[in-house]
C-alpha cells in the first residue's frame, strides 16, 4: 500500500489560511479537508447539526469535537492524494487525540505542520472591514478596498452588506478563542514535532507565503522518505 501523508495548517481569524492553503492544493497529490468549509456547508444545508453550528459560531465558540470529528471522518473517505491538508484541525487540545485517532485510522503519516501569525489589529481589518455586494457579490474591504460611494457597489450600485459574525466584537471573541483553545495545541505540536514545524507572517502576500510553505511541504516529505530508505536499508 502506497504510503500517504498528513499535514496542519494554523492560522488565526483573517489570517488568509484557506487563500494559502488552496495555493498549495494546485499540485495534485495534495488534497484538502477544510474544516470550517465543511461546516458551513451544514448551514447552509439547514440540518439540526448546522443549525447548532450557527448558533455555536455567531457566538464565537469552537464547534463540539464530536462533531468535528463526524464531519472530518466523513471527508477524509472521500478526498484523494498523496498527502491530505488540514485547515481548522485540530482546533483545541481535546482534538489533538481525535486527529491522531483518524490519522491512524487511514494510515496518514504527519508530515508537515504550517502555522500563519497575525496581530489582532490587523486581523480585526481584514474580517470587521469586509464587505459583500447585495447585487452582485463583489468584495471590498473599507480598509484595504473601500468602495469609491460609501456603501455602495462600484459596478452595480447595489448596497454594501457585511456578514453578522464579521462585527468587530465577534472578531475579537474569534480571535481570544483562537489564542486561549489553538495556541496550546500549537505550542503542542512545536515541541512534539520540531522537525515537522514552520510558520510565516500571515501579513506577506499570500503567494509568497504559499511557495514557501509548498517548498517547506516538499521538503518534509523528502526528508521523512530519505528517513525511510535508510531504516530499510539498515533491516536488510
């Protein structure tokens, strides 16, 4: 059986982790499981997990792991590739057992532990300053891309909207439930798996910090392989 890898993505609220992490889906031997993409999807589903999904999330809580875990094990039988990325998993300590659990369970090999850090300040302009188009869906930020009429489409003219969980006050509960619940788990694998751990400024452009840390994948899989022939070549 061909071996296949496992890798962690972490970042913070507005840390852009599903721009950097899709960047290094490109290459085909590495598939994703995007965790808060899976669960929004229960929302917009409307199922009962869904509906405390969204009540969980505009309080800015962390999903139950039970779960996560559900939701998580369902696409790890459906994605392909050489190595499966992870985006939003494990969230907090509780989780670390349960992703080592599936890990084993499909005979995943961590490989790679990828972290983006971000100021809060920065965090709460990029998420509280998002926009959406009530017409056409385009994207601004009043920080960063503000529209030339306040509240108003460039193209369209339509009004500027913002989601209920981009409010400052939300953003900052994300953000203190991300430093209380994701840092330890982070600080976890940093002394557990030093060989395997990276991180980047979330604030470099994010096709900067995807090369990076597609080099830095690539990297850990040549090592762990190196690793392996050397032990094969010992037990002969």
């Amino acid at each position: 059986m061909k071996k296949k890898y496992a890798g962690i993505l972490f970042g913070p609220p507005g840390s852009g982790k599903t721009s950097v992490v899709r960047s290094l889906t490109i290459n085909r031997r590495v598939a994703i499981i995007e965790t808060g993409n899976l669960l929004e999807r229960e929302v917009q589903l409307g199922t009962p997990v869904g509906r405390q999904i969204k009540l969980d999330k505009a309080a800015g809580n962390l999903v139950p792991t039970d779960v996560v875990k559900a939701i998580v094990l369902a696409e790890l039988k459906r994605v392909e590739g050489d190595v499966v990325l992870f985006d939003g998993f494990p969230r907090h300590l509780e989780q670390v057992e349960v992703f080592f659990q599936l890990l084993r369970r499909h005979r995943l090999k961590l490989c790679s532990v990828l972290v983006l850090t971000l100021d809060l300040k920065t965090a709460t302009q990029r998420i509280a300053g998002r926009r959406f188009c009530s017409g056409c869906g385009a994207l601004y930020n009043l920080y960063t891309n503000p529209p030339k009429v306040a509240r108003k489409c460039n193209s369209c003219r339509r009004q500027l909207l913002r989601r209920p969980d981009d409010r400052q006050e939300i953003v900052r509960r994300r953000f203190g439930t991300y430093r209380r619940e994701t840092i330890p788990v982070i600080e976890f694998f940093k002394r557990e798996h030093p060989d395997l751990y990276s991180e980047e400024l979330a604030a470099a452009p994010i096709s900067d910090v995807g090369n990076r840390f597609s080099k830095r994948l690539a990297s850990c899989l040549r090592r762990i392989s190196t690793a392996q022939r050397a032990k094969r070549a010992t037990a002969a």
